[in-house]
C-alpha cells in the first residue's frame, strides 16, 4: 500500500493537458442559441423606461416578469433580485437578457437598449453607508449587518492596563480573475431542466432554480463541467448567470450558451471585502497583552450575498493565533452602492490576519522588541482556547512552526542587519496564522447535513458519488485516494466524475477549505464499511455528516467552536525595494504549514504555491476601485495579477503533526496559503523603509508616499 | 471573405468576415474549443496558438491574416511526440490545475523548445510571461518544462 502523501497523477490531467476537456463554454448544439446581460450603467436608480429596439426573428429581450417564481438569489438574506425589478443597487446588475443565434447580432440590440433612469443619492463608502442608512435593500435592516462578542472580563482589565497601543488598517478588495469567466449552457430535456456550468456548488444553483422557477427538484439536473478556477468567485455568484441561462433555456425551448467576457465579469461579479479594522491593546507592567478591542467593518457591497458569514470569520479570526483572554470585538458589514463583496478564498480570513500581525508587530516594535519573541509569549498553546472559547482539539504546534521559519530564512539573524543598503532599501518581515477548517459554527451539522454515496459495483469497481467540484484544487484525485486507500485497491479502480446532481446526494458546497476535512472523512468512513461488505456483488453506502459530540456552538453569543478545525502556517518573506520606481521586489520566501498530513503531496505543493503567490497579488499588485460605483480597473491588462517574472520559488515545509478526525489525518489547506501572505510583505516593507505600513496592496504610490512623508 | 489555410497539417477554407478573430474561427467555424478565451485581449495566452511556428494570441489575429499560413492547435499538438514529452514534464511537476490555461501553456512551451531547446530557468519564466496562470503559482510550471526540455532531450 501507498503511502496516502506520495503523489499520483491527477485524473483530470489527460484530459486538460490535451485540450479535451470540455468547458460550460465549449459545449455546442446546432440549435444553440446565444445569450447575454444587459447591465446597469448607474449606481442607483429607478428605472423609468426600457426602450427596445425593433427584434429581428429569433431574437428575444427578457426580463423580470419573465421569473415565474421568486427573483431572488437563494442565499443567506433575500435581497438580490435575479433580473432588477425597476431598481439598480450597482453598475453592472443584470436588468435584461437578450438571446439569439447571432453573437454580433444580439451586440447589435443591446448597443440599441436604451433605459431611462431617474437617479438616486447613491453611496460610496463604509462611513456613509452608517451615516445614511435608510437608502438599501441589504440583509434584513436594509443597510447593515453588526455582530459583537466578548470573552473573560475586558472592562475590568482596560482599567488595569498600564500601556494602551492602537492601530488601523485598511485592505483593499480582491478580483478572483479565475482564467475562466463565468459559464452556463442549459437545456431542456423531457420537461426537465439541464444545467451546464462553471461552479464551485451544484447544490445551490439547483436551490435558485427551484426558487425562480417554482419548479420540483426532480426536475432539474444540475451538472458541474470542468470549472477554471473559482477560488470563491463561483461559489454564490454562479447562481445569476445560471438561473438566467436557464430562464433563457426554459422561455426558447433551445439550448442556451450564457459566457461572460473578461469585462462584465471584473464589473459585475463578486470581489473579497475591502475592511476598516481598529485594535487597541491593553498591556499591563511586564508588557502581556491583559485585553483587546477590535472593531471590524467591512464595505458589503450593493447586496448581502455571504457578508454576514465573511464578517463572521473576520471577527473570529481577529486575534490570529494569540491568547487574548480578555476579548470586544464588534463587527459589521455596510451596504454601499458598488459590486456585492462576498466568498474570497480565506473568506475573511486575510483582512484579519494582516490587521492583528501589523499590530503585534507595532507593539513589539514600539516596546523596542523582537517581534518574533513578543508574538511567542501570546501564542496559543495547549490548553488554551479560542476567540469564542473554544478548545482545541489537536497539538498547537505554533512554537515547533516559528522555530522551523525562523530557522529556514534567517529571519532573526538577517533582521538585524535590514534597512538601506547603498540606494536600495532591504527587509525582511513575518507572519505566523491560523486558519479554521469547514463551515463556521455548527454550519456543517445545521445547514449542510452532508451526505455522500459509495457504490461498489459488481465488477469491483467502486465510484465515488458527492456534490464536491473539481476546480483545479485535485478534489477527484484526493477523495479517490482516500476512498482506494481506505478500501486497499488501486486508485484506478475508484471512479470519480463531475457531480452531476441527479446522481450526486448534497455533499455541500466547495468551499471553506471542508472538502478533505469534511466530505474526504465522510467517504472514508463509507470505505471502512464497505470494505467489511465487500464480498456482495453490490453495496451502496451513504453516509451523513453528524456534529461530533466534543464539538459545541452557540450562534447567538457566538461561544465554543467557532470551526471544527484548525490548519497553522508561518511566512518570511525578504525584499528590495527600488528607489527608482518604488517597486518592491521579492528576493526570498520561506513558509511552514501544519496541515495535518498530506493528501497527496504535488496537489498540496499547488495548492500552497498558487495560495502563495495569488496572496502576493493581494498583498502587492491587485488594485480595483470604483469611482462613483464604476468600477477602474475593467480588465486584465488594468487588473494586473502575478505573471511567471513576480515571484521566486517558494520554500516550503510542511509539520506534520496528524489530525485525530481528518481523513488519514489530514486538516483542510485550500485557504491557508494565502491568509499570511500580505502581513509577511507589509511587515517585511515596514522594516525596509522604517516606516508604519497600514493599508494594501503596497502599491509604489503608497510607498513614495511613505518615503515622503517626513521622518 | 474565403480565406485558406494550413491548420494542424491539413488545408482548410473558411468563409467568414475578414475582422473575425482567429479564436472564434477555430472554436465556432472549425469546432476546436482547446484554445480558450481568458481576457479576449492578448493579455492572458489561454488562446494561444502557433502561427508558422511562433506563439501568437489568436484573440488578435483577424482570419484574413492567417491566408496561407501554418497554423498548429492543441487539437493536432497533441498527437506528436514532443506534446508527449511536454506532458510528461507538465505531469511530473504537477503543473495542471483548473486546466483551462494548460493549453495555452503546451504551445508557449512548444513555441520555446523550437528557438531553445535547452532553456535555462529564466529563459522559460520569460518565455511564459505572456500565459497567465491563477492556480499555480507559475514554478511548477516552469519545472514541467524544464522537465520536458531534459528527457524530451534530441525531439527540438
């Protein structure tokens, strides 16, 4: 038997790597008919009048009349409409759809739309969305969502406190720019809808369909193709260009190809949540950290999508990977007139990390201390507990990792000896970060209830049956070498399709890095049951997920396990800095992960590498902005992400320290890789440049205005 | 406009526009979907193709321009050996992901294995500037190649 961490070749690679695969975008049909958005040009506004241009045959406009059922996104609150109802909240909501055969010809019409609108005070920012409060349609109030919670006694030792440090940061939002955009083909089959598209979860565009159309489950069929790229881009958001390629698909009678450009897919689709973050803390004579307070705010967008769930992380995630006993922290998330923010691999996760890393960092620095040392003495360690008080169920190993990253990059040696070096400024910085695995709280038992199916066939091979979708993270290769692995049979006797929801029971979304964690451990418990009936001709196992009993959650005092599990990782990262340009150029990065054991080690090497570097795009180079809700940056030529020239090769070493309830022991990875990344850099440029950094990315704009900002 | 040309070693004749991009004539005219549209606007490679054996983003090549021409797709890469030795180097290094750039990246790889057989590591991370990748992180790509230059030793 193999060792479960030995890699092996990925069972989509033929198939990618000779140009087979078929994307939503590559399916075609004789019949096929084309299909595309038409958008909103304004911020907010009422719409008076839709004037459409003479059609010629075949070509027809849809819009909101044409839902039978609910217009409204399935997701945590009602307030996004599939098609607007004579409202827009933000540039580039869908108003129309025009189809036909003729891709120029429906250009043709949607260049003759022409809308009449009668504007509305629209709004920008975090702080007029508080001030002004009474103009949304956002979650349940209309214009925000807030959350609290506290831990020990802060009051009492805010009172004792002998020193008080503050600080606030800014990050900025983050475009997926997955290599695929947005893509659907549906068709009609039998009364029945059929669904082909480009999504991280099935589950939940069969959700929208059966809302906006009013439809039985039984009748529709929702297939995953193979999905380039989503990294939390096509988690909620896939469900509009789904439902309206659908409505497309149900109104014609015909196929429908609904593929978004580059263009409308940087506007209108979801982007991570830009966050205001302040913390103050409270140290007492031997300069121990005795009391936090924390303030989140995160700019929602024009509806709630998953912001309450992101705002949630955020706040959990506020003291990174330290024992903050005496604890306030106070969340929200506002409403503004921009591109709804939502899932973003980390899910909340970064904005948080970056925030309390620059903290310990400012502390230590202020104290005239190492910040390595200062961050050692708060690190959570066995025994103690969570933000909200939850144990831990695994060895802390943050000691073992700071040791490991230190030792690798030099970091305490070379940091001693930074800063101008002849013209060029030199630095080196680090970060040490958490991240909790699987859905928040008791999500994974209360709203998902996972269920996945194992069939064994009477030939002897077995095939995997979960909702779970290859995005390129290798889910199809993982779970069928836990499956082969549990079961002592070669992996190529374990069948692994996209899921295909009419086969395929709700294993939950692909998401929150939950899919080894959580439907990985489901399967294989499927395996060692199946194994012990394997002499039957057939066997079919299907298992659901149960809340561990040494698990506990209160989502009203949000007290316990905030996630089932944790995953740890610590960066180093050294840089230059041009004095020329300003640019900051990346000389050396060193990481340590505790991911529990490997599944596979190229797949988990890719997950890293690419977590990595798309976490330097965050930290560095990604810059969207809206001007008066128009989106800057509206392609990939403005949106620049890293190419091949940006970043060294990593270093990368793994602590193994394997999980008592993972699969094989393994902990989820999909997010960890990039929530450390932009503190590593900021804090690696503040010691270049000796000078507080307190927003990202670090453009060179900001970094002359750092350097020309006086002492 | 009728426009012939070579494509994966054969003649073909269109009849199209003469602004169409070469992308849609081979996706939409032709029926090969292994070049992909990314960004529509030559920033990104997921359509990159060899035109006469150099590297070019069919999202910006008019059909008229490829009259006569030698153009080479995934679609005919990948049944010749040197495809065989860039795959064994792309799957050794675990340079395949979400797959949708692969293609992109197998005829840049090819494109620069032609001029240089035995690239350095710098010359395969400029020669892939071109091709954007989200998933990776780019070095394992730039190994896979390297990998596919070293045991496909003697195919360029």
């Amino acid at each position: 038997m193999l060792n479960i961490s030995d890699s092996v070749k990925r069972n989509d690679f033929d198939d990618k790597i000779e140009g087979r695969a078929l994307y939503a975008g590559d399916l075609r049909d004789r019949d096929m008919l084309y299909a595309r958005i038409y958008r909103s040009q304004r911020q907010r506004a009422r719409i008076r009048e839709i004037r459409l241009p003479r059609l010629p045959e075949g070509y027809e406009v849809l819009d909101y009349h044409n839902i039978p059922g609910i217009n409204r996104v399935p997701i945590v609150y009602d307030d996004q409409p599939f098609l607007a109802e004579g409202e827009v909240n933000y540039i580039g909501e869908p108003i129309l759809l025009v189809l036909g055969r003729d891709r120029d010809v429906i250009n043709g019409i949607m260049s003759e739309i022409t809308i009449e609108y009668e504007d509305l005070e629209a709004i920008n920012t975090i702080e007029e969305s508080i001030l002004k409060p009474y103009v949304y349609c956002f979650a349940d109030d209309n214009s925000k969502i807030e959350y609290s919670f506290t831990r020990g006694d802060p009051d009492l030792h805010i009172d004792r406190a002998e020193k008080v440090f503050q600080d606030r940061f800014h990050t900025g939002y983050q475009e997926h720019a997955y290599l695929e955009p947005h893509s659907f083909t549906c068709e009609v089959v039998d009364d029945n809808i059929v669904v082909h598209g480009s999504m991280q979860c099935p589950y939940y565009v069969v959700e929208g369909i059966k809302r906006a159309f009013g439809w039985d489950e039984s009748r529709i069929r929702v297939i995953q193709q193979p999905t380039g790229g989503g990294f939390g881009g096509k988690e909620d958001y896939p469900s509009i260009p789904a439902i309206l390629c659908a409505l497309g698909a149900i109104m014609t009678g015909k196929p429908v190809q609904l593929v978004y450009d580059r263009e409308e897919d940087i506007i209108s689709t979801t982007k991570r949540h830009p966050s205001d973050i302040r913390i103050k803390s409270y140290l007492d004579a031997n300069n121990s950290i005795i009391a936090m307070d924390i303030d989140v705010r995160l700019d929602g967008g024009a509806y709630a999508g998953l912001s309450s769930v992101v705002l949630q992380r955020t706040i959990f995630s506020a003291t990174g990977v330290y024992n903050i006993e005496n604890l306030k922290v106070r969340g929200g998330a506002y409403a503004t007139n921009k591109v709804v923010s939502s899932a973003f691999r980390g899910f909340g996760g970064p904005q948080a990390l970056f925030a309390i890393e620059m903290h310990m960092e400012n502390i230590a620095l202020a104290l005239d201390m190492d910040p390595l040392e200062f961050k050692r003495e708060h690190f959570l360690r066995d025994g103690d507990l969570s933000s909200t008080q939850g144990e831990f169920r695994n060895r802390i190993k943050l000691d073992e990792i700071a040791e490991m990253v230190d030792k690798d990059s030099g970091y305490s040696l070379k940091r001693g000896s930074t800063g101008k070096e002849g013209e060029t400024l030199r630095g080196i910085g680090l970060s040490i970060f958490d991240h909790g695995c699987g859905f928040t709280g008791a999500g994974e038992a209360d709203l998902l209830k996972s269920k996945v199916r194992l069939m064994k066939y009477a030939d002897g091979t077995v095939e995997i049956f979960v909702s779970s979708a290859e995005i390129g993270q290798g889910v199809q290769t993982t779970l069928g070498k836990i499956v082969s692995q549990e079961l002592g049979i070669p992996l190529e006797r374990v069948v692994h399709n996209y899921p295909d929801t009419r086969y395929c029971p709700d294993s939950g979304p692909t998401v929150a890095s939950r899919t080894v964690l959580i439907v990985g451990r489901l399967l294989q418990e499927c395996a060692m049951e199946m194994k012990k009936r394997w002499d039957e001709e057939e066997v079919e196992i299907i298992k659901v997920y149960r809340y561990p009993h040494d698990l506990a959650w209160d989502n009203e005092t949000f007290m316990g396990n905030a996630y089932p599990e944790y995953s740890w990782g610590a960066n180093v990262v050294e840089i230059h800095i041009d004095p020329a340009t300003y640019k900051v150029e990346v000389d050396g990065i060193w990481t340590v992960y505790d991911i529990g054991t490997p599944i596979d080690m190229k797949i988990v090497q890719g997950q890293i590498e690419g977590g990595l570097v798309q976490g330097f795009g965050y930290g560095l180079m990604e810059e969207f902005d809206c001007i008066n809700g128009s989106p800057r940056q509206k392609s990939l030529t403005t949106y620049v992400i890293p190419s091949s020239r940006d970043f060294p090769k990593p270093s990368i070493r793994l602590f193994e320290n394997p999980r008592r309830k993972g699969p094989f022991g393994a902990s989820g990875l999909g997010e960890l890789p990039i929530v450390g990344v932009a503190p590593a850099i900021a804090s690696a440029v503040q010691n270049a440049l000796g000078k507080k950094v307190c927003r990202i990315p670090v453009t060179p704009e900001y970094i002359r205005e750092l350097m020309e900002d006086g002492n | 406009m009728e426009i012939k040309f070579t494509l994966n070693g054969e003649q073909v004749t269109i009849i199209d526009e003469p602004t169409r991009r070469l992308l849609d004539v081979l996706r939409d005219n032709l029926g090969l979907t292994g070049a992909k549209e990314g960004c529509g606007e030559g920033e990104c490679g997921s359509c990159a193709v060899l035109m006469d054996g150099r590297l070019v983003n069919s999202c910006m090549v008019p059909a008229f321009t490829v009259e006569d021409r030698d153009i080479l797709t995934i679609e005919g890469f990948r049944d010749q050996e040197r495809f065989k030795a860039i795959s064994r180097g792309f799957e050794k290094a675990g340079s395949v992901q979400c797959g949708f750039c692969t293609p992109g990246f197998v005829m840049a790889a090819e494109a620069l294995l032609r001029q240089n057989p035995h690239p350095t590591e710098e010359e395969i991370i400029a020669a892939i500037e071109g091709n954007l990748c989200r998933c990776t992180g780019y070095s394992m790509i730039v190994e896979g190649i390297m990998i596919a230059s070293r045991e496909g030793d003697g195919l360029w």
